[in-house]
C-alpha cells in the first residue's frame, strides 16, 4: 500500500478557503475594542482616565510577547528533536498556530467578547494572548502526533481543537466560574488528552518501519533546547498573562519562577538515576523541566505560598521523568498510544496534578491569608458566585478539570475518526518522521562538496560551470 | 583575475577611525533628554507629573527590545539559510547595525531632535528605537547583496544608507507630514530599492562560479527560521513601537499581529502550489510569511479593521511567495538583478503596497470612525497640517511613497558607483558566498573524529600527544 | 590513571537533597512582599496608590525576562561553541542557575530583604533579578571550567559562589554604599576572579590530551552567536533592571546601548589585526564585543554622557580582543590558568576597568550636571550616607573593586580546594570537553543514514531492501 502524499491541491485549498473564510467572518464580526478604537481619547476623558498607561495595552503587552515566543519558538523548536524532521516541527507548528489565532478570536470572541448591543466581537491585547492561550492546546495535540500526520490533517485538527477549546473553556470559566489563569486544566489537560485519544484513533501498527529516523542528531537535539529554554524562561509569563493587575500578575510570576526551578533540579536527578552510568538523557532535560510551569497553571496566582511552589516542581519534575522513563514506552505497547514527544508526561499528568493542586488550594483560601478583598478579587466572588464558600470553590474547581479531560477524550475521538478516513495525504509508515514527504529538501551532500571544493578554488574560476561541475565529481 | 581581499588594514581602519569620528561627534552634539537626564525628578514636579510610569521610558522600551531582537537575531538569522556565509551573514550584520545605529543617532538627531537653544540633540528611547529602524533599511539592502560584498562595502554602504536615510525620513515625515509609524515606505521600499539599485551596479556575470555554494543546507535552514521568527513574533512591536501612547500602540500591535496571521496561510498554499508534488519551499516559508508585516507598516496604526488587516496580509503573502517562485530567476537574468535574499518580493512589493494601502485608508478616513479627537491626534492634523483634509493626507501619503523609491534608486546609483571601485576588498565570483574569504573557519574534519576517536580513548590517555596525533591519522 | 565519572548516585542526591532543603528553607523564611500579596489592595488604599501600574512589577517585570533570557540562553548558548560539549554547557548552565537562583533567594534575602519583626524573608519582582544577577557570577566561573569538572563539582561551586556572592555584595552594597546596579564589581569581577582562582588550582598539566575536542565546528559556532547576541541585546536590561525609577533606568539602558554598540566597532577592527591575511576569528566576535556591556555595570545609571560611554566600549572592544590574542595562551602558559571561555578577557578586565570608571565618574560627580534631588538620588547620599561627598564615594567605589577581588581569589582558592578532592566524578585529562561522559549521546550515524535510505522507503514495507532499491530508481 503506497500511500498517496500529493497535498498540492487539498492544502492550497484549505488554507486559502479557510483564510477567505476567516476574512468575511472577521469583516461581519471583529471590530476594536475601547481600548484599541480612535475613540479612547474620549473615552479617557468620560471615564475620568488621567493615563495613557491605564490603557490595558500596557499591562499585558510585555507578557503577551513573550507568550508568542513560546507559542511559535517554545512549542515549534521543542519539537525539532528529531534528526529529519525539524521543518515539519517548526513549519507546520506555524501554519496551524497562525491559522488557529485568527479562528480562537472568533470562537472565543463569541463566547467572552461579544457585544450584544451591536453584535459585535471587540477584542483588544486581551484577546490576541487567550488566542495564542487557545492555539497552545492543539499544538500540545501536535506533539503526540509529530511525524505522522499531513498538515493538512494539523490543519483540521486545529479547526476543531480550537472550537472544542472554546466551548470547553466557556463552560469552566463563565459557567461554573473556575480560575484557570495559566490553564493547567483548560490548556494543557484538554489538549493533551484530546491529542492522545487522536494518537490511539490513529495507532499505526507498523510504526517501526521508520524507526531509523525516530532518533535525534546532536545538533537537531541543541535546537530542540532553544525550545525548551523560550518555553521555561517565559512560562512565568504564560501563568501571569491574565492574572488579575497587580499582586496577581506579580504573584503568578513568582511562583512559576519558583516551581519551574524546583522541576530542573528533580529532573536532572532522575534522569541521572535512570541510566547504568548515570548519564543524562537530553529527552528529559528537554521536556520535564518544564513540568513545573504546566502544574503551576491553575495555582500561580493563588497564595500558594513560595515554597508550595518548590513542592509542586519538585514533585511534578519527578512524575514527568519517570513518565518519559516507563510510561512512555509502556503506553505504546500496552495502550497503542503512540506519543512521539512524550505529551502525557509534559502536559496530562501535571496539568491533571495541577489542577487537583488547584481545587485543594482554593478550598483551603482563607480571608487571613488572602485578606477580605483579596480573597474576593483572586477568586472572583462576585455576583453570581457572591456566596460562594472556598470549598465550593473547590469543588467547582474539581469538576472543571474532569469537563477538560471529557473534552479532551470525546472530543479527541471524534476528530480521531475524521483524521482517519483516507483522504488527508498523511505518511505511510515508513516514511514517517521525515521531512522529505513534505517539504523540498536541500542536498546535505552539498556540505561536504563546499569543504572539499575550496582548496581548488583557484582553477574553478576560469573554467565554464559545466565542466566545473564534471570536474568535481 | 584572483582579487584581492585582505582587509586587513582597511577593515581595522574604517573601524576605530569611524568610531573615534563617533566619540567626537557624540562628544559635541549628543545629550541625554528630558526624561533620562538626572534632572528628571526636578522636572516631574515642575511639571507635575505624579508617577515615574510616565516617564516615556515605560512605554516604549518593551518594544525597543523587541526590535533590537529583530534588528540583531531577526534580520541576522535570516540570512543564515546558505550553507557556507553563516558567520558573515549574522556577523557582518551585526557588525554594520552596531555602526549604524550610532551615525543614525547623529543624523536624525540634527533632523529631529536638536535643541537650538544649546545646540545639542537630545536622545532618549525613541531615538533608540528610531537608530534601530534607520538600520533596518541598511540590513535591507545588505539581503539583496549577502555573499557577495566585503565588510568594508557594507561598512561604506551603511554610512550612506543611513544619510540618505536620515534626509528621505525628514522630508517625508516632517516636510509633508506623512504618516509612517512601522516604515513601509520610509524604512523598507527605500532600503530594498537601496540595495536593489547597489546589486545592479555591481551586477557580476560570472556569478555561476560559486553556485555550488549558493544553496542550504538542512541545518542552516533552520537557523534561519529562527530569524524568521523573531521577526515575525515581534513585528507587532516594531509597528507599534514608536506609534501614539495609548489606542495608537494597542492598535497598531493587533493589526500587524492579525496581517502576519494572514500571510502565512497564503504563503503555505502558494509554496505548496509551486511544487509539482505539492512540497514546501523553504525559502517562501522564510521569509513571504513575513509579508503581512511589512505591508501593515504604514496603516497599523489607522482604522483599517481587523479584516482590513487580514486582506492585506493574505494579498502580501501570494505576492510575496509569487516574487521567489517567477521574479527573482526574471530579474536576475533580464534586469541583471541579483537579489540573494529576495528583498524585491519580501520588503520592495509589500512596502510599496503597504504605501499605497496607507494612502488609500488616509483618504477613507472619516470623523465617524475616528472620532474628532481621534482623528487630529491619528494623523497628527495640527498646527502647519490643522487644515488639511484626509483626502489631501492620501495625496501626500503617496507623495511620501515616490520619495522614499527615489531616494532608494539615487542613492543606490550612487553608492552602487562607489563600491565598484576595486579597492574594497570583495570576493572573486568564484568565492562569492564563502566565509572561509573572510573569517578563520574551524576545521570540521575534527567533527568526525570526535566520534571515532572517543571508541579508542584509553590507550590515548598514556600516550605522548605527538604520538597520539600521529597514530589516529 | 582512569577516573570514575559515575555520577548516578553522587547527582540525583545532591540534587534531591538540596531541593528538598531549598523547600524547608523557603517554608520558614520565604513569604510574598507587600506587592505580590493578595493583601496589596488593601494596602493602595491604605497608602493611597491610584493605580496597579505602581506596583514594581510593572517597572521591572519586562527587563527581569529579558535578564532572565540572558542567563539561560545567553550565558548558556554562549559556551556551545565546542564540537562535543553543547549538552553540557547549555544542559549544566541550567542546572545549576536554577539550583542558584533558589538558594540566592534565601542568602540575598537574608541580607537584604529580612523583615526582622516576623522573621521572614519578603520577595517581590526585585528579589528574582537579584537571584538572576547573584547565579550570574557562578556560571562567569563555569566559563573558565568549561568541560573540565563534572556536575556534581558545578553544583558545589555555585553553593558556595552563592554565598560568598552575598556576603560580598553585602559588604559592598549596604557597609560601604557602594553603586553597583550592573554589577562590574559584584557580578563580573568577582565571578571572573573565582572562576579564575578555581581553575588555577584544579591545573590540567596534561589537558592536551583532549586537544582534538577543543575547537568549534560550524554549527556549534553559530549556536554560540545566538549566545552573543542574546547578551548583547538584552545587557541595556540587565544593566537597568535594579537602577532607579524614572531616569535611573532610562539612562543605564541608553549609556549600555551605546558602550555595546562601539565595542563591537573596535573588536572587528582588532581581531582582523590580528590575523596574517585580516580573516576575523569568531572567538573574538562570540565573545569581546559583550565587553562594553560588563564595563558599564557600575557606571550605567551615572551621568557618564553618551560619548562617555563611548569611549568605555571603545577602550574595552580593544582590551578584551588583545586578551583573546595574547592573554590567554600566556596565562595557560606561565600562570597555569586554564580558561575555556577566556573569562579573564571578558568579565575579569573589563569588570575592573568597570569598577575603576565608577569610581572616578562618581569623584567627578557634581551638583551643575547632576541636579541637587538628582545626586542625592543617583548615589543614595541619604541617612547613613547623607553627609558624604563625591570624592569620599568614589574612594568607597575603588574599595568596593578590592572587595570584589578579594572575595573571589579567596574563595575561589577555597573552594577549588574543595573541588580538588578526588570525589566528585570529573573527567580525565583525554575527557574532558567531551559530552559523551555524561550524557547518552544520539548515534549522529543516523543522520547519514537517513539521508541515504530516504530514496528507498518503499522497500521497507513489505519488500525487502535490496529488492526495493531496485525498484524505486
């Protein structure tokens, strides 16, 4: 069976009607909200605003800069590990995230930003970082199916993982009022299982046909670490983006700074462990340090206290080696759950962890800690949820994590079952993880011909190129 | 014909006597301003200005940091993609801005910032930003002749780009009051005409003697993603960076971030339409997805509607992609235009439809979608322009247009005349693209022998070195 | 004589057992500041602060990232220049900053921030810079031990470069009211001195050995650039993230902007001096054009004026060059200071010029140029301090230099001592540089073969090899 590959036609298509569709839908929907409309001068005066600086742009601009170089250097380079398959990693990374923005800011637009007065999305910095919040989930789908799949497959993946996101998040924050600032549940937990059950929907049973390429190089390896050190030096950021102004984002910050250098120093301890002679495995390295950030999501802007933090890296940077140690490979012969980066070690099990952290840390608020407003305003217990006690809180918090893990999985298997059907070009077995499908190729040997070649440099220069390049072979 | 290219006298040469010139000229005309003088806090209450937060430093130097990132690692790595001129890709271009961005200083200074009173220019952030941009251009040009010109050419090039620079950003902005926040016409229609102009002066027949070099390498292909990147994750900064505090800035980053958006889709649909098997190019994905933000340039900062932005992101990606995939082999063999990098289809197209597009929404602006307040403080009507209509602004956004093509032409003749002079040190045609011309290159032979040598590590340890060398040849 | 480099118990216990004593620690001393508690609304009212923009976060979140990107990036990448040693350098530098920045919370904080009526230690944003800056100075230190000690032995440098760190930033701070916002003296002189110090008693009489390891290859060069420039670029934040508000940091940025950007004129100029046919050497590009960014540390926020600052970088580009050129194999020599990085041309020369300039601008300082509030301001003559004047401060400066000195011959004479004891798991001579001892190393093999098979993927699925090799041409 030789599959056909040939994506000339469907990705062409897919991304120009898709991005015609995004014009017209934006056209009838999108417009600027106060703070991003001419108009904000007036609005300052109206309001009484003596500051330009008060404009939210400025709050949350240095944070969501840094949350795009996670989404498109952090997620795009961690994944370029694989020694052929680094455009596809990064290239395809990029499609689907920059189609999911422009998709996130409508479907989450309708749900959060919508003006009923003149049926309008208004959107403003806010909106573009809850969009790269919401591509993150299917680019963590991503990493479960790295090397197997077309993009035009990422491409409907991510039309769907983003619709199911926004539903999925509507329900956990606007219905039954859950914080999720960093998303733990919403981001990582969702988009974790939803790429996994799509891995086990598309288990390929012979696999092992390309398993040459399914190792890294040395170099490949070195980039896969720019990956990770955007992602780990940044997640601060990620977790504080939409915290509250003040002590909330000042807070979440801290304490994913924290955790996340807890989880370095347990994952290079059991890396370590894990080897006869105690070597490091780069796969860790490159991928359980980042656990802590993940597992912080929920909590970063509760008072978890600094050393609640180190506790949730330290314990998260340890189940995520182990996982990549036993689970890993466990799954994938008992469970046929093929993960090619390993996401349920990086995502699901510290997001679940981190949103169980999260739903005993609300229920366990108190208003000496938090102080009466503060504990008002961190959780937000106003209007509808003005009576709330913190253990109810808690316990909203619990059931938002098992409505992300349902989306995830219910979700997962249906696209699954769409991914499946014959006419996406994705690879056949052997020719997974490899570039070459899918992208043109510059001739490697090239490399060796420039060393060799330019110790003659001097009787190229006279001769016609023909005859050079007889000469030369 | 063998050239000479031993800069050893003339690169130190041009080096420290510019830069002395630098400290000479800093020393009589370049003070701190207002708000980065110690002085400031006495300033503050003579102005009564309550908080440290106004001071522009806090608006503005997130963004200036992002440029420099792309100024430095955007525009650098993007020219890492061949597979030899990786050192003198990012190293000359870091070379030339650091130059650059300190004669840009004194030049827009005398232009824009001098205080008549003491005869000296005062700088702060903006002026950072703006020495940033003002190399932009120059960095622009350097993509057209990347490989193909000495470090001295580029040290000469850059004096004069950022001359020429410096006086076209004067009659445009200040002259006839155009409005140009993110440079489409101002920094990339002049510096790829610049460079566009130079290459074709110095146009080398004979430059078929280095294809062998001419191509990427698998590796360097992904360094240069990495350039492509930064500089698409931070174009939002760049556009909004020197943009009005407030809505001016918020606006100007959601419109470039949602055009970027666009010309990615566009440019995976004609890359792979390209291809006969429907495979990516990697050289579209590099560099016409960043279209979107060079177009946005001159508009981010009007009302140009989100589903503005995406047309014209998604019209400057098929452009773009279109540029590599028929103009560039067009130019080079009919014009006599050799563009290494393709700054014709990256910065020349999109930054003339990025003027075009300016002076069209110009013209359509209206108080009902700016608001009165909104429209004066947008287009800066005031004072010498208080009377002019948004349709007299559409004209002289265009007349900004022509000026900046004319400059880049002109002065390209010019400079490209000047650079002919066989006294510069460049590179044989059959050398063109090699570093191994300019740089002491490591031996990379020794990569292969790490890996063969470390199998017989112990009978090495108690071995002479001279021996051990001998032995393992 | 064959060493044992078996870290598998010796690691994962110093990691494991020093984080769970960073989390005791943290338990007992470490709570939020008044900003990053929940109980900060509560205190704006109280202190009538109008605005979240007050809170610090805001004046110093965007330049804690990017300090933060340059201590794990940038120091990081900047040592991946070997051919075999990028895991280790980028893989330790991340090990053992995150180790240090929790353990720089607590002894710092003891130090500086100790809230003696509740026995806690309060961090806010400020207190994460100060723990970047403090591990900064131990991984200076790694530089010159770069490839030659084992993990185990960078863990126990950094635990005791910590400490001394603080005592001697103490010292010289808060006794001596010292300036020092960039750290010439505290971070750079003493790092490098330790460094230094460490490496002089650990000598290698038989390090040729390894002499096949110690050269770049290509890649692993331009992997080190993205080291350089991260540096490069973000050094105005490093040198302005603790300086005043307001002007304070304003100034520090534009001075290291400038300082920056002549170093790199006058290290091109002399590293192309350098070489018999004017070929630039990337180590000097890689490394002394950061030299203009260490000098400033102390004298950024001063009224050095723009082309002070010029001169600074200027001077310093041509120290550190000639260091590389002449310097280094001279030391390695005579002195038998084995210095990978060559930190002694770098931070050590620098950092002292650093120091030695802070000290004569702050003797030269004066009320005409500085203002009244604004002296008082930029050297803190207030309380304990209120009755000195410039040339008793800059007496204090160059005192402060010596303690700096001081501090890391000493300790690093102590230390190295420690280091010393045949314990720690570190390579032989023939070793060292070498990634393979403590990392599982991909089999680069594969890259080759990857490249050859990809023509006969076919054949794998249900064919046998030969057979389809055949068919497929």
């Amino acid at each position: 069976m030789t599959k056909n590959t040939n994506i000339r036609i469907s990705l062409p298509a897919v991304c120009v009607v898709w991005q015609i569709a995004m014009i017209i839908l934006f056209g009838v929907f999108i417009r600027y909200d106060e703070e991003s409309d001419a108009h904000w001068i007036e609005h300052m005066k109206e309001e009484n605003i003596s500051s330009h600086m008060e404009n939210d742009f400025y709050y949350r601009y240095p944070s969501f800069q840094d949350v795009h170089v996670m989404i498109f250097v952090g997620f795009g380079f961690l994944m370029t590990f694989l020694k052929r398959y680094s455009f596809g990693a990064v290239g395809f990374n990029f499609l689907i995230a920059a189609f999911g923005i422009q998709w996130a800011l409508l479907m989450q637009g309708w749900f959060h930003s919508f003006d009923k007065e003149d049926w309008k999305i208004k959107i403003g910095i806010e909106n573009l970082i809850n969009a790269d919040f919401c591509v993150a989930g299917c680019l963590i789908a991503y990493g479960a199916l790295l090397g197997k799949v077309s993009p035009v497959q990422l491409m409907v993946l991510t039309l769907f993982g983003v619709t199911l996101f926004a539903v999925e998040e509507y329900i956990i924050l606007e219905l039954l009022h859950v914080k999720d600032a960093g998303g733990s549940m919403v981001i990582h937990t969702f988009g974790a299982y939803y790429g996994l059950t799509i891995s086990w929907v598309l288990y390929r049973p012979n696999l092992f046909q390309s398993k040459r390429l399914q190792g890294s190089v040395y170099h490949s390896d070195v980039f896969a670490i720019i990956g990770t050190l955007f992602l780990w030096m940044f997640w601060p950021s990620f977790n504080s983006a939409i915290a509250d102004h003040g002590d909330g984002q000042h807070r979440a910050a801290i304490n994913t700074y924290l955790a996340l250098a807890a989880s370095v120093l347990t994952t290079f301890a059991i890396s370590s462990f894990s080897q006869k002679h105690g070597k490091l495995d780069m796969v860790h390295i490159q991928n359980a340090t980042l656990a802590g950030g993940v597992a912080m999501g929920t909590v970063s802007e509760f008072m978890i206290t600094p050393y609640g933090s180190l506790i949730v890296g330290f314990c998260t940077g340890i189940i995520s080696t182990f996982g990549y140690w036993f689970l890993t490979p466990f799954m994938e012969k008992t469970l046929k759950i093929q993960d090619t980066c390993g996401i349920h070690n990086l995502h699901a099990m510290p997001g679940v962890l981190g949103g169980i952290v999260g739903a005993i840390t609300a229920a366990a608020a108190s208003e000496s800690v938090y102080g009466r407003e503060g504990l008002i305003n961190t959780f937000d217990f106003k209007e509808a949820t003005a009576n709330r006690t913190v253990n109810v809180q808690g316990g909203y918090q619990a059931a938002g994590l098992c409505v992300a893990i349902a989306f995830g999985l219910i979700g997962g298997a249906l696209v699954g079952g769409i991914l499946k059907l014959p006419i996406w070009g994705d690879p056949a077995d052997a020719n997974c993880f490899e570039d070459e499908v899918y992208w043109e190729l510059p001739d490697d040997e090239g490399d060796n011909i420039s060393v060799s070649v330019h110790s003659n440099i001097n009787h190229v220069r006279s001769m016609p190129p023909e005859l050079y390049e007889r000469n030369n072979q």
